[in-house]
C-alpha cells in the first residue's frame, strides 16, 4: 500500500493498531507534541540547526545531503526502536505508522519511505504539526454545553469532577491538565507545569471527546490563569456565561479539608507560597501565618490564608456580569464528599 496523506480528523480515527509518530527535533516534541505522539527525530537538535543553517546560507540540495548524512546510519536503529515498542505494547496486530514532522515536509516523507520499504503500512499527517495546531484554535472557537462547579477555596470541586467522571458525566479537569491546584500553593507536590502550547493541546484533546454535543460538560471555576498557563480567551470567554452550580460549604468544614490535605506538604515549600502573596495578603497577616506555620499552628495558619482566598473568590464573583450572577445557583451542604456530586445531578435534573 502506498504512502498516503491524511487530514488530522483521519488520523485520530486510525488509533486502533496504530502508532502516531513525531519525528521533529527533541526539543520540538518537548516543547509541545500531540498528545500520545512516540518522539523518533529524525535530526537531533544541533543536527536539525546544521541543517537549517546550509538551507539558509547555501542552497536546498547541500542541505538535504547533510541530513542524509546524518539519517544514513540512524535508518536500523530508528527501525528496531519501533519494533521495540511495539513489542513492549504486547500487540501483535500494531502494524500502522502516522508519522508527521513540523509542516509535513521532508522530514516525515523521508522516515515514512524507511518504514514503508520495511513492511509497514504507512501514512503522513498532511500540513504536520502545523495544521494540527490550527486544529486545537478550532477546538477554542466551538460552543460547548459546559456547566461550571463554583465554592469557595477547599470545598472539594476537584473531588466532585471526579466522582461525576465516575457516573459516567462528562468532564475536563483543568487542574489536572495543568499539573497545578490553582493559587499560590498549587504546585506543591505536582509535576512539572506543561507549556503553555502543550496544555492547549491536552485541553483540546478533552474537549474533542466529549463527542455527545447536548450533553453537559462540567468543569471546575477557575480562574483564567493556573499557575504558568492560561485558559485560551476564547473558552475563557465562553466560561463566563455559563451557569455556576455554587457549593456553599461550611468555612469550617472548608478549613479542617485544607488542613488535611496541605498541612502535610514541606513547610519551606508552603512558607514559598506564603512569600509570594505577601502584599496582597498584608504584612501583618504574613508574618502571623508564617509564625504559626513555624510553631506547626497549621490550623491557625490556613484560617488566615482561606480568609485571605474567600475575599478573593467573592470579588470573582462580583466580577461577573450582572445576568451571570443570577444564573448562580447555591448549594447549601454539611459536608465535603462525592454525596456532592449526586446531589448536583439531582438538582440539575429538577
């Protein structure tokens, strides 16, 4: 079968004994990659910067054999590489490359050649990565049947994405594609931040597989920005029209889940966070929680920080326009658990 080029729509649709395959520079696929895409490059970094210079400075042709140059003796190790994962996967039946490069160039077409003349079935994203990145902006610019979880700091929304996901509702967890809790002390304890181009691409991921068009998304109310990376402003935008389910927990209640779940990170990581919320949070009230952090009054310490987070959320809220707020709906609860999350279908259904 001859080597074929396909749109990026056909390629999601050819997952099933399939291997999707990025043959840019490392640090292209680092930087940002489509989710799931195996990194073989066909150029290493300093390599692919040779290249480019003798494209630049000489002519095509030079170029194109110094990239042979360097293919040339990668073409078995780059061969027995795939066969190793595929091997690893335990599929016998995975026997589909998609392979893309950068704009769906010569670097794609040439690691295609090799695999097809090995035996495998072959085909190239049309446009590479390139058009796959106007695809996650198509994502942003579509309207989506999304509901919003609002409360206060420490009311568990996170925890009721994830027991809605377990009934089978669907849902995009932000946070989670973020690798970050949102505020100053969300990165504690998580991996590494994505780039902001790669976080774009996991949430367009999510968005195209929530296939069912009328049936609700939930998300969690944040803010535009978590952490290092930003809710692209056109789903930004969208968010702030939707209808906010607003949980209403006790501040208590609040605090002691807080307690729970932070008072147990390394103090010289939360003293960090408290730094930096210093002249928002008032001099006074830093040195006072970082006093009681230091004397491990940690109740203490996070009754002054959820104060702190709770005026923030309600100038949040004030910060709507005015027809959103009345589209808020509170949800009077005793308790933080994934009783939650029943109660909002059952409300949501009346």
């Amino acid at each position: 079968m001859p080597i074929r080029k396909i749109n990026i729509d056909e390629s999601f649709a050819l997952s099933t004994n399939t291997l999707l395959i990025d043959v840019r520079s490392p640090s292209e696929y680092s930087h940002a990659h489509i989710p799931g895409a195996y990194n073989l490059p066909l150029l290493s970094d300093e390599e692919r910067k040779i290249v480019g210079t003798l494209y630049k400075q000489q002519s095509r042709e030079l170029a194109i054999k110094k990239g042979l140059d360097f293919f040339g003796v990668k073409m078995r190790k780059m061969v027995e590489e795939i066969e190793t994962l595929i091997k690893d996967k335990h599929d016998s039946n995975l026997n589909t490359l998609v392979i893309h490069c950068w704009r769906g160039g010569m670097r794609s077409a040439t690691v295609a050649w090799l695999f097809d003349l090995y035996g495998f079935k072959v085909y190239t994203i049309d446009g590479g990565y390139k058009k796959y990145r106007h695809w996650v902006i198509e994502r942003f610019n579509q309207n989506y049947p999304i509901e919003i979880i609002g409360g206060y700091t420490g009311s568990a929304k996170t925890e009721i994405i994830q027991s809605l996901k377990l009934v089978g509702e669907q849902t995009i967890d932000l946070e989670g594609l973020a690798n970050h809790k949102g505020s100053a002390f969300g990165a504690i304890g998580m991996p590494v931040q994505p780039s902001q181009e790669m976080f774009e691409n996991l949430l367009a991921t999510e968005l195209s597989k929530c296939k069912e068009i009328n049936t609700t998304i939930w998300v969690e109310d944040e803010s535009q920005r978590i952490g290092l990376v930003n809710i692209p402003q056109p789903l930004w935008n969208q968010l702030r029209t939707k209808q906010v389910y607003f949980f209403n927990i006790p501040f208590e209640e609040r605090l002691n889940y807080l307690v729970l779940n932070y008072g147990v990170l390394p103090k010289d990581k939360l003293n960090a966070a408290i730094l930096r919320i210093q002249k928002r949070l008032g001099g006074l009230e830093t040195k006072n929680s970082i006093q009681f952090l230091e004397n491990d009054e940690i109740h203490n310490c996070f009754n002054i920080l959820l104060k702190y987070y709770d005026k923030l959320y309600i100038k949040g809220l004030q910060n709507r326009p005015q027809s959103n707020l009345k589209e808020i709906t509170i949800l009077a609860s005793n308790c933080i658990s994934k009783i939650n999350a029943e109660k909002l279908l059952q409300i949501k259904a009346n």
